[in-house]
C-alpha cells in the first residue's frame, strides 16, 4: 500500500520502509496451503474506499476464506488445499475504534 499522509501518522515511515525492505528480499513467507489471519481494528466508513483497494490486493496474492472454514483446515478434514495462501480477515470493534 502507499503512504498516504491524511491516513498515516509520520510514525508508520519506518515500519513502510522496513516492510518493503523485507518484502523486497524474501517476497513472500506465504506459501500454498498457509493460513494468515488478519485482524483490522478499525474499519469507519471514511476508509472504505482504502479498504476496497486493500481487499483487491490481498485477493490477488491469497484465497480468502470466512470463519467456517477454520474447523475443516485445523481438523485435516474435507481439507482442499488451494492454489494459494489462505487469508482470513477478522474484525475488532466493527466501525468504532
């Protein structure tokens, strides 16, 4: 994602930089059949937009999976591996912060 300065504090420069350093030397850590669960904290309608972008970029690097899908990956069971990552999103507090 870009630095955006109306959406990012200064703070977040040096974790940018040293995600993009990280990203630019191992690619990804990610690989077929890995399960990554991301939590956003806060998601106010004024940051839908930047959401949408963030949903189509993770959509082309991993396959996205809702919570039912948590008890057949950890019990081995029915268990159809992908041709990507999984990517599970959760939500913390909804639209409050």
């Amino acid at each position: 994602m870009n630095y955006n300065n109306a959406l990012h504090p200064k703070a977040f420069i040096p974790k940018i930089i040293l995600g993009s350093l990280l990203y630019g030397l191992f690619k990804t850590a990610y690989k077929k059949g890995d399960l990554l669960v991301l939590n956003y904290h806060s998601t106010p309608e004024w940051l839908m937009p930047e959401f949408e972008k963030q949903i189509v970029f993770f959509a082309n690097l991993f396959e996205i999976v809702d919570p039912s899908f948590l008890e057949n990956f950890y019990l081995k069971r029915n268990f159809v591996s992908g041709t990507k990552p999984f990517l599970l999103f959760t939500f913390d507090d909804g639209l409050k912060n």
